[in-house]
C-alpha cells in the first residue's frame, strides 16, 4: 500500500472511531472540509448538532441498540468509504463497532453528562484529526 493510501486508511480508522461515540461527527467532520457549505452539508451539521444534545437525554436507548449500531456502522462506512475506498469503507465500520462499544462499556461505569461531554470531545478530537488526514475532498466527497 502506498504512503498516501495508508495515509487514506489512517484517515478511514480515525473517522470511524468518531462515528462509533457519535453517529454524524465523521460525516460532520468532511462536510466541514470544503466551502461553502451547501445545503446537505448543513443538514448534516444539524444533525450532529442534534445529536450532541440528544445523546445527554435519559430516554436515548442504547448505542448497541439495532437502529443506533447500524447508524453508526453505515455513517462510518460511508466516511471511510469517501476518503479510502472499499478498504477504508471496511476499516470505517470496524472501528466504529469497537469503539461503540468501548463508549458503551465506559458510558454504564461513568455515566452522567461529564462524560458524555468528554466522551462528545473526543468524537469530535478523532473526527477533525480523520478529516485533516484525509486531506483535500474529492469531486464525490462529502
């Protein structure tokens, strides 16, 4: 594989850790890398707005609920999929399960809006790191 390709793949796994704690905060992150921002952009910005919020409310079921777990699997591919191909599509969707859970294992021995809040900072931490390692957007990028 070569330096850029790795570099692809990197940009792949970060981006799907992100999406294992947060669902839009890969998709959010590559939107954020091209302006101006137009209009489907800006909805995926909305929704990982919105998710910040909705993740501190006592009614969110669990991430490793079928719906949440396969959002979160799919937002990952897709990214990982923008930035590297079908190997950064698998790389994506691998990461985010292992980080899903390992979010969910430390959300039920923390819980509490702390670290939910701390847990949103490092979404957002290894979203914008996958972003910037993936460089400029291609013409079908996000």
């Amino acid at each position: 594989m070569s330096a850029s390709g790795s570099r692809q793949t990197d940009a792949a796994l970060l981006l799907g850790l992100a999406a294992g704690l947060r669902t839009f905060s890969a998709p959010a992150a590559l939107a954020l890398r091209t302006r101006p921002l137009n209009a489907p952009r800006r909805l995926v910005l909305v929704a990982a707005a919105g998710e910040l919020v909705a993740d501190k409310l006592p009614s969110m079921p669990s991430r490793l609920a079928r719906r949440g777990l396969t959002g979160r699997l799919l937002s990952s591919a897709i990214s990982g999929q923008l930035v590297a191909g079908t190997a950064g599509a698998v790389r994506g969707a691998s990461a985010a399960l292992a980080s899903a859970l390992a979010g969910h294992t430390a959300r039920r021995r923390s819980p509490g809006w702390v670290a939910a809040v701390c847990e949103d900072g490092l979404a957002i931490a290894l979203a914008s790191a996958g972003a910037a390692r993936a460089g400029r957007p291609g013409r079908s990028g996000l």
